[in-house]
C-alpha cells in the first residue's frame, strides 16, 4: 500500500499516519542507513562517519557517486529506524531471502543470524532463508540494524525490500506460499518420477518421455533448493556456492531438456540442425558454471533468459507451423506453450524483484502446463501404443502368410529332392550313355576305317577309281561320324561341375589358340595391343576362342583370312569380339548358327557338324554372358560376347 514517509534529523521513518490494516504490507524500501565494509553492532553507530541513505537495493547497484562503484564481494551494515502507531493489530517484519547472510537485530535485541557473517569468504558461512519476526505490541518506534555479508553472487546485500504487516497476514500468506510450493514441488516431482519409470520401464521407445521427466524433475528440485535449502539444514557446513553451482546446472538442464523435448515432438518440423545447437549452447553455459568463480557464473542467467525467450518464440513458430499441416497434438501444446510463456515471463517479473504474493497462482498455473504437457503424451503414447496393437495384428497375420508359405516350401523342398536325386539318377545314367559312346560305339568306327584301309592295300592293284571314290567315301563318312560324337560328348561336359578360376594374360591364351588353328600361318590375327589381365575359368574361355577362330578360318572364302579379336573391361565384366572379312551371314541366321547340328552351307568344301557354335553359346551362358552376331551376307562375320568376372 502506499504510504507517507517522513524524516527527522534521525533519519527515522514516520508511520504514524498510517492506518494498519488486517492485509497491509508497507514496504520499508527507502530511507535506510548504509555502512559498507562495516559490521556495526546497535549503539555504536555514533562512533562512524555520517552515513549514506540509500533505497533498498543490491549494493552492487547503488549509485553512490558517479566514479564509485561497489563490487559484488563484500560486507555493509544496514540501519532503518520506523515510527508506526501505538494503536495497531499485532504486526510482525518480513525479512526476505537474499544473497547475502545476515544478522538482524531490533531495538538492540540479537534476534536471528541467518549462515554466519565474516569479512571474508573463509569466516562467511552463506544461507539464504526468509523470516518473519513478530515486533513489540508495547512499543511504536523500532530501530532495524542488519549486517550483510556476500561472498558468491553478484547481487550482494539486501536486494528486496522488508515487509512490515499483520501477523496474522505474514503467517497466512508464508502458509499459502509453502502450500502453493508444496504443491508445485510434489506434482511436478511424482509426473517426473512417474515418466522417468514409465520411460525405463515400460516404454523407451519415445526419448521425449525422458526429456519431460528430467524437466519435471529439475524444475521440482529448483524450486525446493531455492525457497528452502534441504542440503543446507541436513548438512549445516555444505559449501553454498557448491549448491548454487548445482542450481543453475539444474536450471540449464531443465532448459536443455524442454528445448529437446519439443525438438523430439516436432522433429518433422524443426530446423535439422536445431537440437545441436541448443545442446552446445547449453553445454557452453554448463562449462561457464562448472569452471568460472563466484560470482561470475551467476551473470549467466541473463544470457540464459535470452536463450529461452528466443527459443519460446521459435518453439511456437513451430507449432503454428504444425497447426497448418492438421497435426492434432499441436493445438493441445500451443495452448500449453502460450500458458507457459505467459506464466515464464510472469515469473522472470517476479524473480527481477516483484511481490511475491502473485507467486502461488504462477505455481498452480506451472502446474497445470506440465498437466497438460503430460496428457499430451500419454496422447503420443495412447497412439503409438494403438499402432503398436495394430502392427502386432498385421504381425500375426503375417506370420499365418509366413505359415503357409512355410509350409507349401517345404513341400516344395521335398518335391525338390525327389528331383534331385532323379537328376543324380539322370546324371548318373548320362554318364553311363558317355562312357558307351565313348567306348562302344567308336570302336565299331575305328574298325571299318581299319578295314577299308586294309581293303585299299590289299586291293591297291585291282580297285578302279569307282571303287576307291566310294571307299574314300566311306572313310570320310566314319570321320564324320568320329566327328560327330566328339562333339556330342564336348556338349555334355560343357559347364559340369565346379569351375576354377585364374588370373592371366588373355594374349598368351590367343597365341596359344593361334598356334593350334592356325599352325601353318596362313592367316592373320590382329589381337589386342594392350594386353589384359583375364580372371576366368582358362579351359571354358580357351575352347571358346578356339572354336571362334577356327570358324573363321574355316568357312572363310578370302585368299587371306584376316580375324580381329578385341577386349574391353567393364566394372563387372568382360566384352571380346571376334571379326573375320569372311563371307558373313544373312541377319535371318543370326541365331540359327547357335543351335544344334545347325549348318549353313556356307562353304561347301567344308564338312561341319553344326555342334562347335553350340558349345560356345552353352560355356558363354554358363558364365552368365551374351553372344551376339553382327553380320550382313558378303561383309564378313562379327561376334560379340560378354563374360562375368
């Protein structure tokens, strides 16, 4: 309320006129003796020079003249003498908590020292706790005495201002507060509990149930450390500036979480880079805590403030952002960012000096975000856990799929072995066909070309040329035959069993082919200037030269036969070609050649048994490659292929 304040030459507060009610609060802001790097005891005042008048402010801020500045560390001694009336309700002093410890007396008489004060940091014990003291009901004029010590913050002395009302008024608006706290701090202790269980135990499949508990958590244990300092009654020597170091990790640990908690939430909607750099803003301010002395690490909540409202003001860009992309939650949680931007910026006017009185509905109101906040994610739960039931359901459907198929493979596996084991049977009997091709009937073969060669010698004289065209015939006829087998028998081997891989010089495997079709060297072979390193199976790629350039050769009608082989390396494989200026092939037989006993009558001088091409197609196949003809009739043959490394 406001009030009249005078003074007389003693510096007192004149209240006289002023009426007490059963809710006044006058507040003993002005007027106040200030003693610095003093420590006066009632009644020896008169010993010291006169003193300043001051407001009721953090010394640091007083301005006593323009060049003197005090600093945080230090000690003062403050004297406010008061008049009030004799005819009043019982009223008492309320002495807020402030950064300092103090002693306080009235009229002379000790009444409380709150920590121990010293003139220096090794002799101060630092406490900060508020009080309320009952004043004489016989008496009307008091004389306030406090001696303040500070020696770890950077608000030193008494920066609020004493309260004189109402008894009844002090206790009942401490017992409204300590409720309201009490309230704050439980409820927001068990949500923190609550999810921090619920996320190790049941559900960690969402990190933003964590972020909201370590929030809960550390905002409950703020406002206990703060308002009434548990660690420092249970362990009376803890060093101060140890738990306010830990009030203010705490404090950036509630911003880092909350900063991730509506980064996890709005993940699809967030700057990519934004959780980086809240944590190492955070992680920058942690360091400042952890490694700067007192008081410098407590002008670091101004830097945090404006870190929190710049990230507010982001935060619910965000959200309307998510509003105009039809995300239900979002509207549940802007409602609960604007309430809480509205009660943080209340709180910041309340923790910069304001009354305290408005700090119960500040607390309901912290209490009713974090509901909500919490009902938005037992919302994100509810959901995940719905779709969890229906993965499950689509799960167990598809494992009865996964069943049945099962089951139709495995009759599929055991139709599989019987073919199996009736292609060993197959093979088996393949084998057996070989092995009589081979032996029974190329003998009979090698006999009648013995015996029409016995019958020439034996008949050399008498045969005439009738005679001796149809015996040579004959054996050309065997030959083709003998021809013939062997090739069917190169088939049957062609890709069977397990191939063998090695690294060689392809221009040494074509000299080597050369020399073998060509050993008379009257043809030309232009292969490849640069040589390369072949990895194949050698036997497969050597038969398949050998049979493309003996072809060439074969059926070439030039004086000259002249054959081109070329090779280009891919990433997965090879490509060769093989070129001739022999007589071609028409494109209606480009894929004729490949077949079995296929002839073209290309040269009619040349005896074929139309299995060679054949067999290259089936080794090129076998090594997952593809051959192909590039050919018009007259212009000579070109044939392509490719081969898997």
């Amino acid at each position: 309320m406001a009030v009249n304040q005078q003074k007389n030459e003693l510096h007192i507060i004149n209240l006289q006129s002023t009426t007490i009610k059963e809710n006044s609060e006058i507040a003993l802001d002005t007027g106040w003796e200030f003693y610095w790097n003093k420590l006066i005891q009632p009644g020896d005042f008169y010993k010291n020079n006169p003193p300043r008048i001051i407001s009721l402010k953090s010394w640091t801020e007083l301005n006593l003249n323009k060049t003197e500045k005090l600093p945080s560390f230090g000690y003062a001694t403050y004297r406010l003498i008061i008049s009030i009336p004799k005819k009043r309700p019982h009223v008492s002093l309320y002495v807020p908590a402030a950064y300092s410890s103090s002693k306080i007396w009235i009229n002379g008489k000790f009444f409380s020292e709150t920590g121990k004060i010293g003139t220096n940091r090794i002799e101060t014990l630092h406490r900060r706790f508020s009080q309320i003291i009952p004043l004489d009901t016989h008496e009307t004029n008091f004389e306030i005495v406090i001696q303040a010590a500070n020696f770890y913050h950077k608000k030193g002395g008494i920066d609020k201002p004493l309260i004189v009302g109402t008894s009844h008024h002090l206790h009942d608006l401490k017992a409204k507060r300590i409720m309201a706290d009490m309230i704050f701090i439980g409820c927001l202790g068990f949500i923190g509990i609550f999810f921090l269980f619920f996320y190790l135990l049941y559900w960690n499949k969402d990190k933003a149930i964590l972020y909201f508990a370590i929030l809960c958590m550390s905002l409950s244990y703020m406002a206990l450390s703060d308002r009434y300092a548990p660690f420092t009654v249970v362990f009376e020597s803890v060093n101060f500036i140890l738990l306010t170091r830990i009030e203010y990790l705490t404090l950036f640990l509630a911003g880092t979480t909350a900063s991730l908690f509506f980064n996890n939430i709005f993940a699809n909607f967030i700057y990519k880079a934004y959780s980086k750099i809240i944590v190492y803003s955070f992680f920058v301010l942690v360091l400042l805590v952890l490694f700067l002395n007192a008081p410098h690490f407590t002008k670091l909540l101004v830097p945090f403030l404006v870190l929190m409202i710049i990230n507010l003001i982001y935060v619910t860009c965000v959200i309307v952002k998510s509003i105009i992309a039809k995300r239900l939650e979002s509207i549940l949680l802007l409602v609960s960012v604007i309430l809480g931007s509205i009660i943080f910026y209340v709180h910041i006017f309340l923790f910069l000096g304001e009354n305290g009185n408005s700090l119960i509905y500040v607390n309901f109101g912290y209490v009713m975000v974090f509901l909500l906040l919490s009902m938005l994610l037992m919302k994100r739960f509810s959901d995940s856990f719905r779709e969890l039931e229906q993965s499950k359901e689509v799960a167990m459907q598809q494992k009865k799929e996964i069943y049945i198929k099962s089951k139709e493979l495995t009759n599929a596996n055991q139709e599989l072995e019987v073919n199996l084991k009736l292609l060993e049977n197959y093979n088996t009997e393949l084998d057996d066909f070989n092995h009589i091709v081979s032996h029974d009937l190329k003998s009979p073969l090698v006999s009648v070309h013995s015996l029409v060669s016995f019958i020439e010698e034996d008949l050399k004289a008498t045969l005439d040329s009738d005679t001796k065209n149809h015996l040579n015939l004959l054996k050309d006829v065997v030959a083709r035959m003998d021809a013939l087998i062997n090739g069917l028998l190169e088939y049957s081997k062609v890709a069977k069993g397990k191939k063998r891989k090695d690294l060689f010089s392809l221009n040494e495997l074509l000299d080597k082919v050369i020399n073998v079709v060509d050993h008379q060297h009257k043809s030309t072979f232009h292969i490849p200037d640069e040589d390369v390193e072949i990895y194949a199976n050698k036997l497969e790629l050597y038969h398949v030269f050998q049979n493309l350039l003996s072809n060439s050769i074969k059926y070439n009608n030039k004086e000259l036969a002249i054959i081109k082989i070329s090779v280009a390396k891919l990433k997965n494989e090879y490509v060769f070609s093989v070129s001739d200026n022999g007589p071609g092939i028409e494109p209606k037989y480009h894929t004729k050649i490949f077949k079995m006993f296929s002839q073209l009558n290309v040269n009619e001088d040349v005896k074929s048994t139309g299995i060679g091409l054949a067999i290259v197609k089936k080794i090129i196949s076998g090594n997952q490659g593809i051959i192909s003809v590039e050919s018009e009739k007259d212009m000579g043959l070109k044939i392509n292929f490719t081969w898997k490394i």
